[in-house]
C-alpha cells in the first residue's frame, strides 16, 4: 500500500514539475475518464484492505466501525459532522493565509463544467469520501498504530501520507491536506467510526468543487 502510495506521490509530483502548461491537466476534454480511472483506483485500494482484512478473519466493517444500526445514529453522525466540517474549513482558511501565494500548476482543468461531469464529480467526492476514509483513516491510521504503539504517531503519520498524496496539486496543498488529514484522524479516533468522517470528507469535497469552478 505504501509502495502504491510512493508511485502516486512521484506521480503527482512530476505532473506539476513538467514543463510547457500552466496546469496539470492541459486537456478538460478528457477529464471524464480522468474521473473514472480516480473512481477505479479509489475503490481498488479498498478491496486490496478489504482483501487483507479477510486474510485476518476480520471485515471491512470492523475498519470502519460496524453499520449504522438505527436512524438515531444516522443523525447523530450527520449532526456531529457539521461543527468538524466548520472547524474543517476555518484550518483550512488559515492555512491558506498564513502559507501565503501558491506557485503551483493550476488543476482547474480537472474540475467539472457540463451537466455529466457534475455528476462524475459527485461519484468521484463520493467515492473520495467513502475510500480514503477507509484507506487513511481506516488502515493506514490502524497500521501505524499498531507499528508505533502510539495513536499520536499514527494519526501523525497517516496525515503526512494523505497529504503527499494530494502532490499534483502542489507543496502548498500538499502540506494543507496534510494538516486536514490529521483533523479526519483525531476525528476517526473520538467518534471510533469512519461514518461521519466519511460524511464530512464526502462533502468537502463535493464543496471544493463547487467553490473552485462552473459549478458556482
């Protein structure tokens, strides 16, 4: 999984270090299967934990912390999701201040402009939300742990590998989702469920979108 990670890192890293465009992506006609090959790996990644898991004898839903089991805690899930997601996006505000200009490549052509990408934008916010919370969260957080001994170290370190992981988008962004991926850990940590992360995680990113392109 890390070695995955790694190749994905120095992905990233080389599409914004490469020359002739100002931006990652120069081409937005083909953003649709850019979305579908994101959604594909997303969901990969979860049967390669979920495959592991299953080596183990455990399930996907002792990772993420069991099922919802009644309405009542469908809404408290939802209901606690709204002041991390406040608190969510005042870091991420400051950050952004306090880091100053961004010389990165621009990824606005990554972003969504007609009605079927819209929709593949959702699928993709979705799936981020669901998949990573699993992946990060759920088994790299839990790995480290275990390898540490040390939940500090773990949601540390699970928040350093989440946000190289955003490397395309430049050293900026990188170190910015790298701090938000370590809000998600605590978050994951108090709750003892990847529920309401994914909740919060999912909307984020649908909202980025919307903050960031057509969509507004």
């Amino acid at each position: 999984m890390l070695l995955i990670q790694a190749a994905l890192v120095a992905l990233g890293f080389w599409m914004q270090h490469q020359s002739g465009s100002d931006s990652v992506f120069p081409q937005h006609r083909k953003v649709l299967w850019v979305y579908l090959w994101v959604m594909a790996l997303e969901w990969g990644l979860v049967a390669m934990v979920r495959g592991g898991l299953k080596a183990q004898g455990l399930r996907l839903t002792d990772v993420i912390g069991g099922r919802w089991s009644n309405l009542k805690v469908v809404v408290f899930d939802l209901a606690i999701s709204i002041p991390f997601l406040l608190v969510w996006f005042a870091a991420a505000r400051l950050m952004h201040r306090v880091l100053g200009p961004d010389q990165a490549k621009s990824i606005n052509n990554l972003l969504p402009q007609s009605t079927v990408e819209i929709i593949l934008w959702i699928g993709v916010s979705i799936s981020a939300g669901i998949c990573e919370e699993i992946v990060f969260r759920g088994y790299f957080q839990k790995q480290f742990a275990a390898y540490t001994n040390s939940m500090i170290a773990a949601v540390l370190l699970q928040g350093v590998v989440f946000g190289l992981g955003h490397s395309y988008q430049g050293l900026k962004q990188v170190l910015i989702i790298g701090v938000l991926g370590m809000l998600y850990g605590w978050f994951a940590v108090w709750r003892r469920s990847l529920r309401p992360n994914m909740i919060a995680h999912a909307w984020t990113d649908i909202w980025s979108g919307w903050l960031s392109g057509p969509l507004r």
